[in-house]
C-alpha cells in the first residue's frame, strides 16, 4: 500500500491486488460483543519523522502516542524490560549470577558479531547466566528449532544492549526501562489498528480486492490472478510471503543446489480474551520464557486504550507457538493457556472470561537460521532480474515493523520507477 501511494503520487500505472476483503494483510481488526480485536498485538513506533508525519496526516487526528510499559514474568515476579538492564529486580542469586557473567564477558571483549550463530551473539553481549536463564528458554519456546540453527543477522538490531553503566545501575536498583526501538508507541484513539491500512486505502485509485495470486510465469512477466485471468506487467511488488510465492513460479525457480531456498516460519494461535474486569494489566505486554506457560508473549489490548472494550471490560491477546502445543486441539490449546493465564495471576478466575476468540497465523515469525543468510540475498536478487521486488516483512522473508514495511514500499515505488 505504501509502494501504490508513492506510485500513484508519481503518476505512474499500478494495480494493487490484495487477497482479502480488506487492505493490510495481518494488520487487522475484528469486532464481537463489543470488543476489537487485532490479530495479535500491533502498535506503531515510528522512528523517521516522514512516515511519523504520513501517518498522522492519513488518520486526521485519530491517534494516540504513549511509551512502552512492558515486562518479563520469571521466578514469578514482573521485572520491567528490559530484563538486561534490571538485573537487581531478579532473586539476589540469580542477580549476582547474571552480573558477575555479563561483567566476565565484557571484560574478555569478544566481539559479539565473530560469532556466526545467535547464541554466540546472545552469550557474548549478555554473558552465560542470563543467556541460560531468559535468553535460551525463551526463544526455543518461540522458535521450536535447536538455537544453533539461528543466525543473528536480520533480529540483533531489535535486542537492547544496554552499556556497561546501565547493567551495574540496573543490577543495583536502577530503573532503565527506555532502551529499544519501541519505547514510543501509536495506536489509533477509536477503531482497532486497522484504521491505519484503512486509511491508507481510501487515497487509492487501483485496488482490487478478492484477487488471490494463483501462478506467475515470471520469465513471461505475466500472472494468474482470481477474477481477473492472466495480467501482465512491466514489474512487481510481491508483499505475499516469499514461501507463498516461490511456491507460484512456473517455471520452479532453480539456483545452485547448495543454495536452493529452504523458508521456515513459526506459525502462532493468537488467543484473543475478553474478561469482566476493567484495568486488568498496567503492562501493553509481558514475555513469559518458563516451560510452564504455553505463551511466549501476552499482551493487554486496553492498556493500548479503553475503547477497545466494552465498558467495565479488558481484552489481551496470547501468543502460542503452535509447535509448543503440537498435537492439541483448538479446545485444548484455549483450555490450557486460561489455565495457565490464572497460574501467573492475569487472570482471578476462568469464571471471569467473557469471550475468547483464537486466530491461527500460518506464517508468523520468519526463521532466521544460518541457511537462510547465505540463500535469500541470491533469490531476492534472482527475481529482481526478471523485474520482482519482494518488500515487507514476509516478502523479504526478515523481521520488521509497520515502519518498515512503509520505507520498504516507498524503496520499492522507486525501484519499479526504475527504467
């Protein structure tokens, strides 16, 4: 949508072909007694004044702005995020262990980016006790592949690395909450977090909804699309994931065989909660690395803002690696994870829960494993050469924001202006 904008406001043809009733892909909304729902947790945090000022002008005033208030439930205790620079908010065991580990690491010096593999990153700019304790729990939760598999290139850049004097203030007592790229927050004041895409669509001339990609013969530079037959074109912006559309190239698409693309994802249930209880969560969201909850991430829809609830009412969304509940049914994954919502106290009772509605996401995060480094940049480049540029967060198969979908879709307007 951001590429049709800068497209259109150039003067040049497009079409822009969305598979749903409605733009934005997974930045939407939904509505039932009351509530509005997202799929998943969406809040916007601009960095660059241009797309902060874009947005502000697309939604005439209806937005919000706030700071992050978020936190990580371990050894049942709320520390604030990030954990790393809250160390003194830990038992007084582990909150030595892990101070005494990172100040050993800084002080060997080793360069985190030498070490290839994510967990050599993660031990080097946070030391062994913290690594074991959050950082390796947490994320073979959410990943579901052994942590040697995972590059760090591509997902560094969204990890505090709090300096030297900001862990020793941490350990003893200081609080360091704004570190990281989403301190500063947005969020529509009425309306779900689909207002954005809604408003970005009503300034378009060229949309055609219902129109699924079913093939592309990209050596032809032609595509079959539903309802609309074959279409050719000069160039493309596939925003799809790029597992969908390698999936739609006739011919197959064929690099050296040490190079063919192997995309990974994990898929999540989102589990969409309602509960008879106002101000049930301070915290927008809090991550969970213990074994004993089936969620990695739960996070407080009212806490963005009370309008997206009825009166007297809270909503959250849970996130579930459906890897971690394999095997179960939707019934079971729901009854599991309210169970588990009253164990860490979010929750009184399951008596107090008015609405769940669970949204299952097939491609949720992209993994990023060390394949995947030496692969994609031969792809993205391969298809470029026959006039497709893959944009977005699932298309460039990377990890992003909102933000960066919307610098990446000007990027690639300017890329198809491109004689």
């Amino acid at each position: 949508m951001s590429a049709a904008h800068h497209l259109q406001s150039s003067g040049q043809e497009y079409l822009l072909l969305e598979k749903t009733a409605t733009s934005g892909g997974l930045c939407r909304s939904m509505k039932s007694q009351g509530y509005i729902f997202d799929w998943s947790g969406h809040l916007f945090c601009p960095r660059e004044p241009w797309v902060e000022a874009w947005i502000k002008e697309l939604l005439d005033g209806n937005v919000m702005q706030f700071q992050r208030q978020s936190c990580v439930y371990i050894k049942g205790e709320s520390i604030p995020f990030p954990l790393q620079a809250h160390l003194g908010k830990l038992p007084r065991r582990e909150a030595i262990e892990c101070l005494a580990s990172f100040l050993l690491e800084r002080a060997a010096g080793r360069d985190p980016q030498e070490g290839g593999t994510w967990p050599d990153w993660i031990r080097r700019s946070f030391g062994e006790a913290l690594t074991r304790l959050f950082f390796f729990p947490y994320h073979k939760k959410l990943w579901g592949v052994p942590l040697d598999e995972l590059s760090a290139e591509g997902t560094e850049w969204s990890v505090p690395r709090p300096t030297l004097e900001e862990v020793v203030d941490g350990a003893l007592g200081g609080r360091n909450p704004m570190m990281g790229y989403n301190v500063d927050l947005s969020y529509p004041s009425h309306g779900g977090i689909e207002e954005i895409p809604k408003a970005m669509a009503r300034g378009l001339r060229e949309v055609r909804y219902l129109s699924r990609l079913q093939r592309v013969f990209w050596k032809e530079k032609q595509v079959v699309v539903q309802g609309h037959g074959k279409l050719g074109y000069r160039k493309m912006i596939s925003t799809i994931p790029l597992s969908a559309l390698l999936e739609l190239l006739d011919p197959a698409l064929e690099i050296e065989s040490e190079l063919n693309p192997t995309p990974r994802a994990v898929s999540i249930w989102v589990l969409n909660v309602g509960i008879k209880r106002p101000s049930a969560s301070p915290y927008h969201w809090i991550y969970f690395p213990e074994k004993e909850f089936p969620f990695f991430r739960i996070g407080c829809y009212t806490s963005f803002g009370p309008h997206l609830a009825p009166p007297g009412r809270s909503s959250f969304y849970v996130e579930i690696p459906c890897h971690w509940v394999r095997g179960k049914s939707k019934h079971q994954v729901v009854e599991q994870a309210l169970k588990a919502m009253v164990h860490s106290g979010i929750l009184r009772s399951l008596q107090e829960v008015e609405i769940v509605l669970p949204v299952k996401i097939p491609v949720g995060y992209v993994i990023h494993d060390v394949a995947r480094a030496r692969w994609l940049p031969r792809v993205l480049t391969f298809l470029e050469s026959y006039g497709i540029r893959c944009a977005g967060r699932y298309g460039a198969w990377g990890y992003g924001t909102m933000e960066h979908a919307i610098i990446q879709g000007r990027e690639a307007a300017r890329w198809a202006l491109e004689e």
